[in-house]
C-alpha cells in the first residue's frame, strides 16, 4: 500500500512560513521598509543627476565650459521636464515608506 502526502502550495509558489511572534512580524516589516528605502534612493539619482545638469544648463552663464550639449536651451528643458516627475514619484515613495516606517515603529511589542 502506497502512502502519499500531499504538500499544500500557497498560490504564491513558495510553501508558507510557520506563524511568527508578533514582534519578528514587525522587525521583518522594518528591514523590509529598510530596503525599499535603500531601493528607492538608487532610483532618485538618475532624477536628481538630471534636475541637476538642466539647472546648471539654466542658470550658469557659460554651460558649455563643463559639456557643450548643456548650451542646448531645449535638452536643458527636457532634462527638467523628465527629471523633476521622477523625483517627485521618488518623494511620493519616500513619504509612503516613512509613513509606514512610524506605523511599525508605534505598533510595534516591547
């Protein structure tokens, strides 16, 4: 006679963790908020670089001195016009995540 045993799957495709603490529910949820933060500052730097090169393209009397494209009154607008949204869309995410971040840190078990 055959015995089988049937693992059941979450839909998520990964078997599911045994229950946990309250308190190492949080911690997880902190490191995890801790990475998305550190994630979203790698995906801010390409904004802010570009905020940066079409200010400097605006504002400085010779901008040429430092790349001769930056002279070019249309890519310095075109740098502000792509540069800004995105550091906007990455504060949104940083207010999002400290937000939830102050949520964890009140609720969290001593």
């Amino acid at each position: 006679m055959k015995s089988s045993v049937a693992i059941k799957m979450p839909l998520s495709g990964r078997p599911s963790r045994p229950p946990t603490s309250p308190k190492s529910y949080v911690s997880d949820a902190i490191r995890r908020n801790q990475r998305r933060s550190i994630l979203c500052s790698i995906l801010n730097a390409p904004g802010a670089f570009l905020v940066a090169m079409g200010l400097f393209g605006k504002l400085d009397y010779d901008p040429a001195r430092i790349h001769s494209l930056l002279a070019n009154q249309t890519l310095t607008n075109l740098m502000l016009a792509v540069g800004i949204p995105w550091m906007l869309v990455c504060i949104s995410c940083f207010i999002g995540l400290g937000i939830q971040r102050q949520r964890l840190l009140n609720n969290q078990p001593n």
